[in-house]
C-alpha cells in the first residue's frame, strides 16, 4: 500500500507491539489519525508519561512509579510468601484473582541455552538475597510449564536446597471446558501427576 510516509511510520509503530499485525496496525494509526487533536495529545502524552514514570521495583522487579512498589509496601501482605514469577505481566493476572496476599519476584526471563540466556542475565540474585533475610519463607512457582520454565525452576531449586524454604508450584492440569483431544502431552502429564483424591 503507497501510505502518506507519516502514516506509513505510524502504522510501522504500531506493528511492532505484541499480537499486532499490519492490518490492526493500519486500523489503529487510521484511528489515530481520525481522531480529535485534543485526544491524541492526551494518547500521546500518556505514551511519554508511563516511559518516563514507570521503572522496576528495587525488591521485587514490579512495575512502579516509586522506589518500591505497592505490593511490597504494604504492610498487610505476607513478606514470608514469594510467587516466582517470569514477567510483571504476571503480577496483574494474580492480582485480579484477588486470591494471593503475599509478594512476588520478577524474574524478567528465565533460563534458555538456546537464546543465550544465562542465570547471570536474569533476575536470580536479588530473589536469593531476599529468600537469605527472611525466616522460613515460601517460593511459589508460576513459571511456564516449558522446558525454559522447568530448568529456571531447578536451577534456583538447587540454589536453595540447603536452605530452609519451602518450594512448591502451581499445580498443572486441565482447563475447565477443555476437550481432551486437543490437550498437549506435557499438559495431560503433568494433569495427570498432580491429580486430587476427590
């Protein structure tokens, strides 16, 4: 398509966001640029205000605009339980279950050989050094249930195998509604391992 070359460069933004093709992208810049000028000052002003304002947490690795973030200042959560967690992504979907009430740790990635991705290059020292201040404290695993996942897992399981932790996961199995046909091997395994006496 023979774009105007400042739509053009809009729609090339918008295409290398997560999930967007180029036909969302061209929908969303024509929206933009459909818009009143008033809204796509306040877009765009929001744009700049989150990159500017947003950094990680110093404990946990969160999205924040402070020093250390909401979760971890609140004096109400329960500091002795971690959910290990790959991206802050993660942190919104628990939160919005309403159902943890204790921190998380951010790992930003996890362990891939293949992609040259170290334990080095990921967030595993700070989760150490704050599993060492804390007494008899809880790792929660929720890591994706792929090999990466499952060697970050018994990577920091090992780190810590002379501590006193307790390391736990969460469980894996089969979706509500979920036909069995469809389901992978590793899912079905791992349904099949972590099966509840009812």
């Amino acid at each position: 398509m023979n774009y105007p070359e400042s739509l053009a460069h809009l729609i090339s933004n918008f295409a290398k966001l997560p999930g967007i093709g180029e036909k969302s992208a061209e929908r969303l810049a024509l929206a933009i640029v459909s818009s009143e000028e008033e809204y796509v000052n306040d877009f765009s002003a929001s744009l700049k205000n989150a990159k500017q304002k947003l950094n990680r947490c110093t404990i946990c690795g969160h999205l924040t605009e402070n020093e250390i973030c909401s979760i971890c200042s609140d004096s109400t959560r329960d500091k002795n339980v971690i959910c290990v967690i790959e991206d802050f992504k993660s942190i919104f979907a628990f939160e919005s279950s309403g159902k943890f009430n204790g921190t998380y740790h951010v790992l930003n990635g996890l362990i891939s050989p293949m992609d040259d991705i170290g334990p080095e290059d990921i967030n595993i020292a700070s989760l150490i050094n704050r599993v060492e201040k804390l007494s008899n404290p809880e790792l929660i695993f929720a890591l994706k249930p792929t090999i990466e996942g499952e060697t970050t897992t018994m990577y920091i399981k090992k780190l810590l195998e002379n501590k006193p932790v307790t390391i736990s996961r969460l469980a894996y199995g089969i979706p509500i509604g979920a036909d069995l046909d469809y389901l992978d091997n590793i899912t079905l395994a791992h349904a099949l391992e972590d099966r509840k006496k009812i």
